[in-house]
C-alpha cells in the first residue's frame, strides 16, 4: 500500500516574487487570506506557519476562475496599502 504524504508549504514558497507560486506581495496575500480566497495557515511545531500544498493549488484554481486574469493585480477588490512600490 502507497501512503501519500502531503507537502507543507511556508508562505515564502508561496508568495515570494518571482518565484513563488502565487508572487505578490505580503499585504496582498494577507488580504487574500482574510478574505477567505487563500486558507488560512497552520502552525506546525508550535511556531511556524504552513500551508497545505494541494489547499492552496485548489484556492488559486478558484480565484482563476473567478477572475477575468489569473494575474494577482487583477484579483477583484483587492488594494494596496502602504507605501510606493
């Protein structure tokens, strides 16, 4: 018998420009997640935050779909708070 074993993920693998699987910027992805389009995270030895591969790959399928472009700048109602970028 096979066991599959789910891969974690930290937000830097998730986030992080350019190479991350969704790459935007923290406030974003906070926004994201408070929002409830991205799950929220789990903490894995009391002290680091992870989420689940295949969770986050069925939030961004959604988010896609939901939108008219993939592309994180265009996600609806979503806006930048802060400084310049």
């Amino acid at each position: 018998m096979t066991t599959i074993t789910p891969k974690y993920l930290r937000e830097s693998q998730i986030r992080c420009e350019p190479h991350g699987i969704l790459p935007m910027g923290r406030t974003k992805f906070r926004q994201l997640i408070a929002a409830g389009d991205l799950p929220k995270p789990a903490m894995l030895l009391g002290k680091c935050n992870y989420w689940l591969e295949a969770d986050v790959l069925e939030a961004i399928e959604l988010l896609a779909a939901s939108s008219t472009s993939a592309r994180p700048e265009n996600f609806a109602g979503l806006k930048h708070v802060g400084g310049p970028r």
